[in-house]
C-alpha cells in the first residue's frame, strides 16, 4: 500500500508564508520524480513545482520565484516554502509523482487560503 499526505496549509494573509509537507511511502518516492500540484474549487489541478530526471527544479511560472521545492530521501518527505502568497494561491496542495503514468492516488490534500 502507498499513501500520500499532505499538511501544513493554513489562512494566511496576502504576502505571508506557508511551509508545506508531504509525507509519503518509500515505494512513492524511489525512482520517481515527485512535485507538488494545487486545485482550487471548480478549476482543474495544475502543475506547480516538481524535480527534473537530472536532479534540477522547475517552477509554474505563476509560483516561480516564490515558491521553493525539497526533499529529503532518508525521511520519505517533501517541502513546499511558499513566500509572498497571492490570494490567487488560494487552493487545496497535493504532492504526487511527476510522471502521468507512475501517479499513485492522490491524497487528501491541504488548504491553503490566502485572504485579507
């Protein structure tokens, strides 16, 4: 059995900071590239941030530069900081494989609202 779960999401205000994590089982993260998605209500789930094949990040360019992906392999763990948050930000976080056909279920996500 894999799991995914996510946490860390909260209300925040326009331009705070929200540290999140996802917690997963080794089988989730050996051998495949793992990255982190969002969907707000009624719009679909996209891509935010993810590490290449060759060890690199990348970035939706609506998080670039704010946003920042980590791991750590021996803790079965992944982070997303995310600075200077927009009220655009506001959405559920899910973290999963990269690869369409290695994705495993998805987890319950975390909310994270963004508001004044």
């Amino acid at each position: 059995q894999v799991q995914l779960v996510e946490s860390g999401g909260g209300l925040v205000q326009p331009g705070g900071s929200l540290r999140l994590s996802c917690a997963a089982s080794g089988s989730v993260f050996g051998g495949n590239a793992m990255g982190w998605f969002r969907q707000a209500p009624g719009k679909q789930r996209e891509f935010i941030a993810g590490f290449t094949a060759v060890g690199t990040t990348t970035y939706a360019d609506s998080v670039k530069g704010r946003f920042i992906i980590s791991e750590n392999d021996a803790k079965n763990t992944m982070y997303l900081q995310m600075n200077s948050l927009k009220p655009e930000d506001t959405a559920v976080y899910y973290c999963n494989r990269i690869a369409t056909n290695r994705r495993v279920n998805w987890g319950q996500g975390t909310q994270v609202t963004v508001s004044s």
